[in-house]
C-alpha cells in the first residue's frame, strides 16, 4: 500500500474515531428518546468528506461540493474502492457493534462517503445496517401512536411527535408498500387536531411538507427523472431517456399532488415554485389529475366558490396557480362588491393570501403614493376604493388577506407587499374609521422584505398630519418603517402640544426601536442632538428626553 493511500486511509479513519468519541460524550441520549415513542435512538446516518487535509465527519450532507478545489488530487477511484472503503467499513462495524442496542443509535444506521480523487466526486454507500429488533419495536409504537393519539383522539398532539411520525410512515424500511390513501389520511387527521392553534398547526404543517417533500425528492422522482441538486438554484429534473413508468410506479403519484397543494397552500411564497414543479412533473408523467389540478385548481373548493359569472362580473379562481381571475363587465359599485365578496370568501376558506388577480377592466385607477406595484392586483383594489359604500367590505377583505411572512404572488424585490396592502394603505388615507385597520397591518409587517410602507408613512403623514388621532397610527407606521424611510413632520413637531404627544407614543420603547422611529424624521441622533441644544424650556426637555431613550440602545 502506498504511503498517499495509508495517510489518506488515516486522516478518515481519525475523522471516524473522532465523530464516534465526540457522541459518546453527550449525557442527554438516553433522555431525548424518552421525549416520545417514536424515536428509536438519535443517529442514523453519517457522512465522510473526503478532502485531503480537511476530511469531516457529520450526520448529514450539506451539499456544499466544490468541483474546483484548489487541493492536488492523487488518490484514483480503484484506490479508494478496494483499499481504503473496506477499511472505513471495518472501522464503521467495530465502533458501532457495541452501541446498536443503545439511545444513541437508531433502528438504522447508514455510512456514505464522498471522495475527492483524480477522477473527481467518488460516493460510495459504506454501509447499510438495520436492527431488526428496534425497527419492529418502532413500528409497534407507530401502530399505536396512530390508534391512540390520531383515530381515537381528540385533543392537539405534539409537534416533535409529528416531524417523526410523518418521516417514519414514508419511511420504505417500515412501510415499503405504503397505503398512499391511508397515509394521507393520517396527515390530514394531524391538521384537524390541530387547527385551533394556528402556530403549532403552522409547525405541523411544515413538517408533513418537508417529509413529502423529502420523499418525493429521494425516492419517489428519481425512479423517472435524474435528479440534480443545487446551492444557488431550485432542484432540477431531466426524465430519463426510455422511461416509460407502468400503473403501479405511478401509484404514489397521488402523494405527490397532495405535496403539491400543501406547498401552494401553506408555504411562504419564495418556496411555492416547488410545489408547482411536483404538478408539472405528474403531468408530464401522465397523470389526468395533475391535469384537472393545473386547469381548474386542487380540487378543494366547491364549483360555486371557485367561479361565478353574471351581468355584471366574471370570476375564476385557481389555487394551484393562486390566481383570481375577475372581468368587470359592468363598472359599476355592484360589480366590485360582487368581486370583493368572492375573494374574501375564498381567502376565509384557506385560498392561498398570497393570490393575485388579473384583472380586465377598463378603469386603471392606482392609489397615490409612490413606490407600488401597477399590478392587476394593485388596480383591482384602487377602482374598488372609488366606491366609499364598499369600504367595510375592502376592511373585511385586509383583514381576511393579511398575514405575515406572506406577498402578493406578482410583486418582488422594492415593490414586495403582504397581502392587504392595497386595500389598507387606501383605506387608510381615506377615513379615520380604518386607523386600526393600518395599526394592524403595520403589526404584521415584515420590513426585512418589504419597504413599501416607507412609502406610505409619508403619504399618511402628509394627509393626515400629527393629531391626538393619527399619532399612535403613526407611531405604529415608524416601528414597521425601514432605515430609508423619510418622513416629513418635523414642522409640525416644532408645536410643543403635538411634540408632547409624540413622546408620549415613545415612553418604554426599547432605546434601539426609539432610534429607529427617530430616524425617518431627524435623520442620525446627531441632528436632534444639535436642534436640543438650539431649543429652550419644555421643547428642549422633550427633545433631550427623545435622545435620553434612544441612547439606551447605546448603553
């Protein structure tokens, strides 16, 4: 053997010995598989990077490979499969023997291997082991968990029991023909437990979508498609030449949609593209559902809410492509009441908030403030608000539309809004009544992707000036606001009264949020600083008071 292949073999077999020494220091094994029946122990994977010099050790792989590694490379494939893979195994099976009936080892336990040799990424499965004896225990507790706590039960279940529950029933070592139907079924009985707390179901969700997701990526596409992962873009699918799937490999295909329509549904909207590939991909696979699904919507609303068409209006709704399609025949207050009503309806049934609409009309109508999207969606909304009787109706609609962490599906980048944002920027400028309305909205703004309420604070500024009743709006504005934000009211703070009440919206605010809200109207602390030394009596004390706050953010 040679003395590159020996050190090679070394620099791994020292990586393995110390991921193995490094678990056996943790104290808390035993006690993490007590947190629920349905973890069998804590590892069951680990992954070997080979890189000379930099060989790691983990439990997954970050898919961080670089082509063009600025190391030489002199280890070839052969060298690695037949002198240096049986070794790791070797070392794999020893370390591992005494500790398979232990917490710290799952019922299955895989070793992979990525190598970086002279003919480029070489990765070869080290081992494969399953204890059958934990595997049949766990799926006992699987059986059970389901009976007790899902067909049986009535009240909330735990998350942590969730992210395991929905991995294991799409795991092919415990059920390797699984009962797509039934499986679905237990995913949607999660969701009803669930429902009357919106963060944990949030948390649900988000598990049954990953683990879908996991398995439609690793085992169900890559029986059809070649499938190439990325770093910087969405996962790329080529079908594989010849493939000609039967009835029984597409048979899962209904899992798949299901994903689909969770994705669409429930995930922000960055990571929807995902779940209209999975709907493309069962298509173009031939599935006549997918079809239905991409033409007319999932399926999971009644005809009557989903499409309405009279003498006044036509309106189509698809939630896979989360469009709302409205042709105005008529431009009257009638007509936009209808269009209202029918969105509102659909948003208070689960239609995706993120939804936009296209729009044919003959009215273009945008609010007046700078920076918005001339959108469908934004027009929509602006001939609507020409109506002052459909003002509570355009309320009822931003408060069914908004939601943080959620955009409109036609807006990005500086033009990037939730939904709500058109009916309550209008609203807003319109009529005191609405000032919760925007209270609310600026509560739920995400303003590290979003700044169009920069925007608006100006305007609100500029119509309704600094009162006793548009002041703690304001207040509200400024928190959400961005650091580029700029607002012009400083003449009117020069009025000691509406200076007083401005400090009053301030009083036992964190120093650092002060500053922020100080920020759009002074600028940096410096000029307020040098304005308090200029000023004399009450307003001095006031402004000195200003920066006493923001300087906590300092302290």
């Amino acid at each position: 053997m040679s003395t590159l292949v020996e050190q090679a073999t070394q620099e791994m077999m020292t990586a393995v010995h110390a991921w193995f020494d490094e678990r056996l220091q943790r104290t808390d094994l035993e006690q993490a598989v007590k947190r629920t029946t349905l973890q069998a122990g804590i590892f069951n994977e680990l992954l070997l990077d080979y890189k000379p010099g930099r060989t790691t050790v983990d439990e997954f792989d970050l898919g961080l490979d670089d082509a063009r590694s600025r190391t030489p490379v002199r280890l070839d494939d052969a060298q690695v499969r037949e002198l240096i893979a049986p070794q790791l195994t070797a070392l794999v099976q020893a370390r591992l023997a005494p500790l398979v009936d232990t917490p710290m080892i799952d019922y299955r336990f895989t070793v992979r291997g990525k190598f970086q040799t002279a003919q480029g990424k070489l990765h070869l499965t080290l081992l494969e082991y399953v204890n059958d004896g934990k595997r049949l225990a766990l799926l006992e507790n699987i059986h059970a968990y389901i009976g007790k706590k899902l067909t049986q039960g009535s009240h909330p279940t735990k998350p942590l029991e969730t992210f395991f529950l929905t991995r294991h029933l799409l795991d092919p070592l415990l059920f390797p023909q699984p009962d797509i139907a039934w499986t679905i079924a237990q995913f949607e009985r999660i969701e009803q437990l669930n429902k009357s707390r919106p963060q944990a179901l949030a948390e649900h969700r988000s598990d049954i979508i990953q683990a879908v997701s996991a398995w439609a990526e690793k085992q169900f596409l890559p029986q059809f498609y070649d499938v190439q992962r990325s770093s910087y873009r969405g996962t790329e699918y080529a079908l594989k030449a010849g493939a000609a799937p039967d009835a029984q490999a597409l048979a899962p295909i209904d899992l798949l949609l299901y994903g689909a329509v969770m994705i669409l549904r429930h995930e922000p909207s960055y990571a929807k593209s995902t779940g209209l590939k999975f709907l493309e991909i069962a298509r173009e696979l031939g599935s006549e559902r997918a079809v239905r699904m991409l033409k007319e919507g999932s399926g999971t609303f009644p005809d009557a809410d989903i499409h309405v068409k009279n003498a006044l209006l036509e309106c189509r709704a698809n939630d896979v492509f989360v469009t709302i399609s409205i042709t105005i025949a008529r431009e009257e207050e009638g007509a936009y009441a209808q269009a209202l009503a029918f969105i509102t309806h659909l948003l208070n049934n689960g239609f995706p908030k993120s939804c936009q609409i296209k729009l044919k009309s003959k009215v273009k109508q945008y609010l007046p403030i700078k920076g918005l999207a001339k959108s469908d969606t934004h027009r929509f909304f602006a001939n609507a608000l020409a109506y002052a009787a459909l003002q509570p109706q355009l309320e009822a609609y931003a408060r069914a539309a908004i939601e943080q962490f959620e955009f409109y599906a036609d807006t990005e980048g500086e033009k990037n809004c939730m939904p709500g944002t058109y009916a309550t920027f209008g609203l807003g400028l319109l009529d005191a009544r609405h000032f919760p309305l925007v209270q609310h909205y600026m509560a739920n703004v995400d303003e590290e992707h979003q700044s169009v309420q920069d925007q608006f604070t100006a305007a609100f500024a500029e119509t309704h000036g600094v009162t006793t009743a548009s002041l703690p709006v304001l207040a509200s504005c400024l928190r959400a606001c961005t650091d580029n934000a700029k607002v012009k009211i400083q003449a009117e703070l020069e009025d000691l009264e509406k200076l007083e009440l401005f400090c009053q919206q301030l009083q036992g605010l964190e120093g650092y949020l002060v500053e922020h809200m100080l920020y759009p109207i002074w600028g940096k602390l410096e000029k307020l600083a040098a304005l308090a030394r200029k000023a004399e009596g009450r307003r001095r004390e006031l402004l000195l008071a200003l920066l006493a706050a923001a300087s906590k953010a300092h302290a």
